[in-house]
C-alpha cells in the first residue's frame, strides 16, 4: 500500500520567511522604514512564552524589529485594552500579535478588538474574519492562511470538493472554512455536538482537523485518497490525527510538527512586512 506524501511545512515556511525578509530589506532600503512586530503577553504561560520567544527569533531571521510587551498574569481587560490601544496609535509598530490564552479573567475578545484592523497581522478581529469571509483586502487568520498556502503548494484546488473541518474556534476552525469556501469547496463544519462525527469524515476530499483532542481523527475513518490537514497540537507533539493509521490512506498529510505550525509563524512576519508596506506607500 502506498503510503501519504507529506506535506512539508518546514520547507514552504523558509521560503516564505526568505522572501519576506527580501521584502523587509527593500523596504527598509527605500523608506528606512523597520517593519516592526509588537508581541503581548499576559502572564507567564511557559508554551505561550516559548511561542513568543520563537516569533521573536524567526523576526530576526526575517529583518523585522520584535518589540515585546510582557504584562503580569493579574493585568485586567482594561489595561490590556489600554496597552493595545496605545500600540495601535503607535506609527512605529505595523502589527501586533496578543499572544493567547491571556487567563479567563481577561475578556479575550475585547482585546482582540482594540487592535487597529491594519496592525491585526495575526488575523484575529471582526473585520480580519468579514475581509476573509467577502474576499476582500486584508489580513488572514494566520494559521488558516498557512493551510492554504500548503494547498497551494501541493497543487490541491478546493473547488468542488467536499471540504470537513473539525473544530469551529473564531481563529483557526471558522475562518478556515470561509477560505475554503472562498475557493469554491462544499465545507462542513463538525464540533463535538456533531453526531456521527467519522461518518462526515469519511465523505470529505479535504479534512481539517482543528479541535485540540490527540489522534480524534482515525485512520479508518479518512477517504482513501484525501488529504488530511492537522492543525492541532496537543502534548507529546502529537496532533489531532492519527498520523500513522491516517498515512496509510491519504493522499497528502500533514505532519505534527512540521506541518502547519511553521506556516502559521510564516504566514504572520509575511503579513508585518506587507502591513508596514501599507504605511509607506
């Protein structure tokens, strides 16, 4: 049996990452104008500390100046509002990442929302998530334009396909069906309310698993011949498919790590140095 090709994040990532620090140099060269990435953290979450500190060094790698906020875990929804608002107002930051979760005493959407919609490079605003959804300028869900871009890479057209995404969270599950969408692919949305959850599996050309729940998505239940995008990562590197009954079926998969994961920090310095571009036009 012929086993899935994989589908090499790592690799399509440092492309992109290549080109864009061309970009950055351009632009700095033309303008002197540093596209700047401004990180908030609340608290001291070690995964959530590690990420930040891994945007901070692919920054580097890209040309882009890395300002970082760390605020204490205690920092209330309004402060944090305040401190987003101020580096929105801030002509020398063009874009800004909340790194997430930031505690549940915090109302996480609020603070989305203080972030100027032309510094939201992580995608993650109500008019990031309606420019996704119409088609419109503007800036992607990063961990869902990731996924896209590896479609594209491997040469996979949405359009009429029938397209299963597991999860629906507002940063990753819902605005990666509105891309698919976009492209003319039939898309279902499951969850954990969806019954008969590997029945809709079975029926889907592309599956996007997005939940956070280790191998839920099993090998007997994907299409022979699909291509099987993990988005989750779960403890123990493994995602939210099981990698080795799944690759047995597959036509392209993702691996955990090495998949989507380098694409989605990819997909954010991309985004930084075009929105900085924006200010210099």
């Amino acid at each position: 049996m012929t086993q899935a090709r994989l589908m090499d994040g790592t690799a399509l990532a440092r492309r992109i990452v290549e080109e864009t620090a061309k970009k950055a140099a351009e632009l700095t060269a033309r303008t002197g104008v540093t596209p700047c990435l401004a990180t908030v953290l609340v608290g001291e979450d070690p995964a959530s500390v590690t990420y930040v500190r891994m945007k901070q060094n692919r920054c580097r790698t890209a040309g882009i100046a890395s300002r970082h906020v760390a605020l204490p875990a205690a920092t209330t929804t309004a402060e944090l509002v305040g401190t987003l608002r101020e580096l929105s107002a801030d002509p020398t930051v063009h874009g800004i990442l909340l790194q997430h979760p930031v505690g549940d005493h915090v109302d996480e959407r609020a603070a989305f929302e203080a972030i100027a919609p032309e510094k939201d490079v992580d995608g993650v605003t109500f008019a990031s998530f309606a420019t996704m959804s119409f088609g419109l300028p503007g800036f992607v869900s990063c961990t869902p334009g990731g996924i896209m871009r590896l479609l594209d890479e491997y040469g996979v057209d949405p359009a009429g396909k029938r397209a299963v995404v597991v999860g629906r969270s507002a940063i990753l599950g819902k605005p990666v069906g509105m891309l698919l969408l976009a492209r003319d692919a039939t898309v279902t949305y499951c969850h954990s309310r969806t019954a008969d959850l590997s029945a809709a599996v079975r029926e889907a050309d592309i599956v996007v698993a997005a939940v956070g729940r280790p191998r839920l998505i099993r090998g007997q239940d994907i299409k022979p011949g699909a291509v099987v995008i993990d988005a989750g990562y779960n403890p123990g590197n493994v995602g939210d498919v099981d990698f080795d009954s799944a690759v047995e079926r597959a036509a392209l998969i993702t691996p955990v790590p090495g998949g989507v994961g380098p694409m989605t920090i990819a997909t954010l310095l991309e985004q930084t140095v075009a929105a900085a571009e924006a200010t210099a036009a």
